[in-house]
C-alpha cells in the first residue's frame, strides 16, 4: 500500500494568520487533528492538537496565556513539514513517524498538497492487519497522575514522556485517561488560559443601603479529574493484537491499558502498532 491508498483528501487548511481558536474550531467541527498551514498556495507549517494543547500551561509567560482568538496559528504552528510523494510506501512512512517523532505527514505531488497521511490513516494498512502479536508483547509503560494532580503537573509529565498519562484512584486502579485531545479541546479552555487558581479581586453589587466594595474570589484550579475521559479501556496482556485494534475501533479510541490480576502492567497505543509496522 503506499500513500493515495490511505491519505486523507480533500484536506482542510488554515492561513498562519488565522487564529488558534477557529483552527481549533476546525479540528472540533472536523474530528481531525491537525491542518496544514498555507499561504499563498505554498504549504508552511502544520498546526496539531499537541501545540494547542501544550500551551495551556499556567507557569508559561503571560503571552501564552492569552485566550486562543488571540493567538495566530503561526505562533505555534511547526515550519517546514516533512513532506512525501503519492507514491511513498506505507512502510516507510510509519518509519518517518517513528524516527521522526511526528503524527502525519502532506501528500504533495507537482508541489501541489492532494492529501494527507495521519497515524489514524496507517491503521487501515494491510500490514497493520497482519500483525499476530498480543496486547503484553507491544505494550510499554504507561506515566501515571492522581486525579487531583493541577494541570501544570500533568502538562508536564505529558510532554516530558512526549505520551498520554493515566490518572489512577487511591489505590492505584484507573480512573481515567488525558491525551492531547483533552487539553486542546477542553470545554473550559478561558478558564486554564484566563485567571485560574488566582485571587481575584471583584465589586460587590451594592446592597439597599448603598454599601458595596471589593472582595476577593479564588478562581478553582483545573486538576486532572477536570480533563480525564473515563471510564478506561482495558484488556489482559494475553489478548491477540487483532482483537485489541477491533476493542480500539469499537470504542474510538487509540490505546487501551493491560491489566494483570487487577494491577496495572502497562498500556499499548496505536503508537505502538505503528512501530511493528515500521521493523
């Protein structure tokens, strides 16, 4: 199979002037997550849910904090893509992702942009199909977060892994799962980026009697219970790969968390699918 076999077309692009907020808009409208960035006819950059989302940290400086209308997708956007032709095969694609840590790559023919390969279009691959390994023969270890962990924290585990992390209870069993997708597209973005977890000073409406004045209001901090999708997906470590992907398939989702005798062994994600492909 090679690229036009599984690419996405027609695309949806962005201008670099474009706002963050109406790329996010696209993504959401769209269930995509990424779109490359044109101007002019010529492909720049590509914007994902992972730039979106990573600049939802508080401790950033003050710019980054500011509400999504106002940024420009070309401040956070990646320039100069790593581009392939029609004709490029499946496999060596899913190498390009893994040795180049990225999540998709243009289809550019006569330097026009015709489509686009994503990490969820690999997964329609015959070689993917042929994989005959199990769930514990894939999997890696999965970083983990309490569910009361601020969102900073959690930001930071994320892109210090470069992965999802899961957020476990008390005692240790899941509670739930944050990807990018749950950063980027958090229902309560003006939150994270605005005011949250600071003292806020605010005027009192004015009572009959005139008397009115200032107080202070404490703006809740955003946790990880606050962004986790739950309930988590699990399979044994013993189940076989194709029973897995179809579990993914049915649920939407793109990894699943192995359990052994109700303890957590590891987690296998499509990321990991995509590197049998590439050996």
């Amino acid at each position: 199979m090679y690229a036009r076999d599984v690419m996405i077309s027609p695309i949806f692009v962005v201008d670099p002037d474009a706002t963050v907020a109406h790329a996010r808009n696209l993504m959401v409208r769209h269930k995509i997550s990424r779109l490359p960035v044109m101007e002019d006819g010529r492909l720049v950059g590509i914007i994902t849910k992972k730039d979106i989302a990573y600049r939802l940290r508080q401790g950033e400086p003050a710019w980054r904090r500011r509400p999504l209308d106002r940024i420009p997708v070309g401040a956070l956007m990646t320039e100069c893509p790593l581009v392939v032709a029609p004709d490029t095969g499946v496999r060596e694609i899913a190498r390009m992702f893994v040795d180049r840590n990225i999540s998709c790559v243009p289809v550019v023919e006569d330097g026009e942009v015709t489509g686009i390969v994503t990490k969820t279009d690999l997964m329609k691959s015959a070689l993917v199909r042929a994989l005959s390994c199990t769930a514990g023969d894939v999997m890696e270890d999965v970083a983990t977060v309490s569910r009361y962990h601020s969102i900073d924290h959690v930001i930071g585990v994320m892109s210090e892994r470069n992965d999802k992390v899961l957020v476990t209870d008390d005692d240790g069993t899941p509670a739930g799962i944050i990807t990018e997708t749950n950063l980027a597209f958090y229902e309560d973005e003006p939150k994270v980026s605005g005011v949250v977890g600071k003292d806020v000073t605010i005027r009192r409406r004015e009572k009959a009697d005139g008397l009115g004045g200032q107080g202070l209001m404490v703006i809740p901090s955003v946790t990880a219970e606050d962004l986790m999708t739950s309930p988590v997906i699990t399979v044994p470590a013993d189940t076989p790969l194709p029973d897995a992907l179809a579990l993914m398939e049915k649920h939407h989702v793109n990894s699943l968390v192995v359990m052994e005798d109700n303890t957590i062994s590891g987690i296998i994600k499509r990321d990991d699918i995509i590197k049998e492909v590439a050996k």
